[in-house]
C-alpha cells in the first residue's frame, strides 16, 4: 500500500472508532433512560439479598410522592459525607411534621431506621425492577479506565474483522 493512500485509510477507520466509541458511550449513559425510567448501578449491599451488589436497577421517576406507602421500595437523594447520593431503601415510616411530610428509610437487613431527613423533593423515583450483574458492566464502562478498554477492544475487533474478511481484489488468486 502507499503512503498516500494508507494515511487516507488510517484517517478514515480511526473517524470510524471515534464515532463508535460515541455510540457506545452515548448507549451507556443516555439511551438506558426511557422518558419516566432510569437505570441505577448498585454499589453497596444494603438491600441484600432483595438488590445484590453490581445489580442494574430501574426506577419509575413520575412516582406520586402521594401514593408511596411503608414497604415500598423507593429511591432519593441526601447528603453523606458532604456529598449529593442516591440511596434505595424501604419506607419505614411517613409522619406529617409541622405540616410537612417526612419519610424514614430502612436498609434490607437492619434493625434500625436510617437517620435521613426525606422530603417530598428528595425523592426521585420507586424501583421498578433489577437486572442481575449488569451494573457491574456499567459501572466499569463509565469509569475512565473501562472507556479506554471498550476502545482498545473495538479496534481489536475491527483489525480482526479487517484481517480476516478483507475482500480480495478482483483478479487475485489466492
């Protein structure tokens, strides 16, 4: 091959990974949210065995904050460690406060109440279902190391692609 027309070709497949690695990023973190649905990867085990660790969760984010009742399953938002979270937990209790509602959560497996402060604005969803293991992907996908490796591995495959069913010129004999 010559140079000229080789560089033409590393330009044009190297446009080609770029744009599929946008595809597969936008996949990841934009397509999976469905208008009232989001996904969730879950990091912790405070819900085991009902939501294990690495488990993919869906939530319904047009919940009517009205319609919850103790025993849901629901998702919100507070701080911990001065940082912005989302937890799922169950309902373990809802009191009316100085005319404000106010919900306490409860892991899976413990005895005690969490101490959040929930209000009607920190929620933001109630679980829906969860899909075993896939969080795991997910989460290694969206960190900077796990992109890098979606890439290598695309270009690996597209070399191997290339290798073994590249067409052969018209005229040639094998």
């Amino acid at each position: 091959m010559k140079p000229i027309p080789m560089i033409k070709s590393v330009i044009r497949h190297g446009l080609f990974l770029v744009f599929l690695y946008f595809i597969v990023t936008l996949l990841f973190d934009s397509l999976l949210v469905f208008g009232r649905y989001q996904y969730y990867a879950i990091p912790t085990p405070s819900m085991e065995p009902t939501i294990r660790v690495g488990d993919l969760v869906i939530a319904d984010h047009t919940v009517d904050v009205d319609e919850l009742s103790i025993g849901d399953i629901f998702l919100f938002e507070t701080e911990i460690q001065n940082q912005r979270v989302t937890v799922i937990h169950y309902i373990y209790a809802i009191e009316n406060i100085a005319g404000e509602r106010i919900f306490t959560s409860i892991a899976e497996n413990t005895g005690q109440p969490d101490n959040y402060v929930i209000r009607d604005e920190d929620i933001i969803g109630v679980y829906v279902f969860r899909v075993p293991y896939l969080g795991t992907l997910i989460r290694f996908i969206a960190h900077p190391i796990g992109k890098i490796v979606v890439i290598v591995d695309i270009i690996i495959l597209y070399l191997l692609y290339r290798l073994f069913f590249k067409s052969k010129p018209k005229g040639e004999v094998e």
